[in-house]
C-alpha cells in the first residue's frame, strides 16, 4: 500500500464529488460525531438538519472537525479531514443573502430535498413543518491522504510466506499503517 | 421516511456486522474525527492503529465517539452512535490476555491484517515495522436510528404538486429530518 497526503488541489476534487461526511462537535471536552449532508464551496461547507444535539452543542462551541471518505478496501481509501468553525445562518435579514446561497447550492445538490418536503406535507398537512437549520462550516484547515495497491499487491499478492507466517504474535502484531 | 429508534438488538446485530467506524476524540474542547476498523463485542469495541494525532489525544482524554452507518441514500440508512472511553491495551504483562483477545478478534474479522503485514516486511525487511497501537472502546450508550421509505416514497413519488411547488420559499426550506 502506497499512501500519499493530498494536494489542495485533490481536496478540492474529492470534497467538490462528496455530499456525506461525518461531523465531530464537543462539549465539555466530550465529543459527538454524526453523519451530514454536505455542499463544499472553497472554504466553505453548507449543510442543513433538524435541531437536535448537535446543533446544541455547536451553538455553545462552534469548533467541529469534518471526515469525508472514499473507502473502496483496505489498500484503497481515500481520507479528508476538516478542521473548522461553525456558523449558523439564521432566518434573519443580515443572513438572507448567505441563507440563499446555502439554500440554492443545496436544493442543486440534493434534488430530493423539495420531492421529500413536498411528500412530508402531503402525509402530515396539519402538522407543523420540522424546523430546519441551515449551517455554514468555516474551513480552517484540511489535510488529505490516499491510499492506493503498491505493486506487489497489485500483482495479487495474496498470503504470508512461511518466513512471515513464523513471524513470532509480538511482532505480527505491528501492522502496517 | 419512516425513523425508528433501534432496539439493543438491531444495535447489536448492525454493530456485529459493521468493521467500519468514525471515532471522534477531543483535545481542549476541539474535536477530531477519523475512520476506524474494529471489531464489536458486547460493551466494547476492540481497535488497532498506528500512533498519531488520535491516540495522543485519546491518551490525554479518552472520552470519545463512535459513529457506525450504512447509508443507501436519503431515505434508507442505519447510524449507530457510541459513547465511550478509551484504554490502551500496552504491550505488557497486566494486559496481555486482553491484548491477545483483541488480537484474536481483529484476526479474525481482519484477514488482510496478516498478509499486508507480511507485505510489508518483503517489501522493507530492514526498515523498523511500525509500532502498532491495541486498544479498546468501552461502551458507555449506544444509541441508533433507522429509516425506510413510507409507502409515498416506496410508490415512487417522484415530484412535488403544484401546490407544494408555489409554497413560499421559507416554507420550503423546512426540510422533513
């Protein structure tokens, strides 16, 4: 297995395909970690949900830290790690113009958005719509790296030779990253 | 959608299925997350890795996260979430049959483990292996969620009427969780 960090550049390709990563927040020093629907924009992530305890823990400490994955096998994986700020985006007039845009980029993206609301309102007329959030993750840092078949395994290489499989526990035990 | 919290047993069941996992730690109140493999046993999850950035915070606060998903699309998926603690399990004789079961289980479940390894010592046989981290999660709460499709969407209801589509933008904007 060959691993390389990625370049800005391959961060930006991966992330700008990707829609799903999984979102760590903390209070107190204890984390929470959530999957979330995601658009990338330089700098910037938008997403949407329902209030719950991930917003509620944001509110009271914006840092979060997105992963976004590729994982085919274990020789072939591809890893992003965000590290960032969360901003909410009110439905008030100094948000409007941000809201729109995170609304617009999203609604793009994630077509089923409207088809899914639209049947909510038909099974539940008389309820009250679920409150939605609309967030923007500041980014602050992103690192990367991918994981790619070496040529031996490439080449199929497929079990331990006897040398290795007499490899004493204490030392088979120290894996390969 | 249809969202039903899951019971202890669809927890278990998904969780004795699943290898794959997204740990989230925190260091002074900023979080990370990464992905894992592990292998689940009830009240813990057995893990291995290299030393970095995780275990480091992990040693100074081993209050950590554990999210486990399997998601189809926006309508079909399974999340898991774990709290839990972090132990290391040293290479030392007051945790060597703890070791040695972690070991036996992630061999098991893990049969690359053994032939990456091998691998590795063909390929760099004077180079130092990496030191490998054991370590275990104990569970503390688990919680999970699953959703299908109701019988609209299993119909394959497809686009919003006409009514939907003139509601006004804020409304729209309330998207069903």
């Amino acid at each position: 297995m060959v691993i390389h960090d990625l370049t800005a550049a391959e961060c930006h390709e991966t992330l700008s395909r990707s829609g799903i990563g999984r979102l760590a927040c903390a209070r107190d020093n204890v984390p929470y970690v959530v999957p979330i629907y995601f658009v990338y924009e330089p700098d910037h992530l938008y997403g949407f949900t329902t209030v719950g305890q991930k917003i509620e823990w944001m509110r009271l400490n914006p840092r979060v830290c997105v992963e976004v994955d590729d994982i085919k096998d274990h020789t072939s994986w591809t890893s992003i790690v965000i590290s960032g700020r969360y901003e909410e985006l009110p439905d008030t007039p100094e948000y409007e113009a941000e809201r729109r845009q995170a609304q617009m980029l999203l609604e793009k993206r994630f077509l089923w958005w409207q088809t899914a609301h639209a049947a909510e309102q038909l099974r539940r007329p008389d309820s009250k719509p679920s409150p939605t959030v609309f967030y923007c993750i500041h980014i602050e840092e992103t690192t990367g790296r991918r994981a790619a078949p070496d040529a031996i395994e490439a080449a199929g290489f497929a079990s331990p030779p006897t040398s290795a499989r007499s490899t004493p526990r204490r030392r088979r035990s120290r894996l390969p990253s």
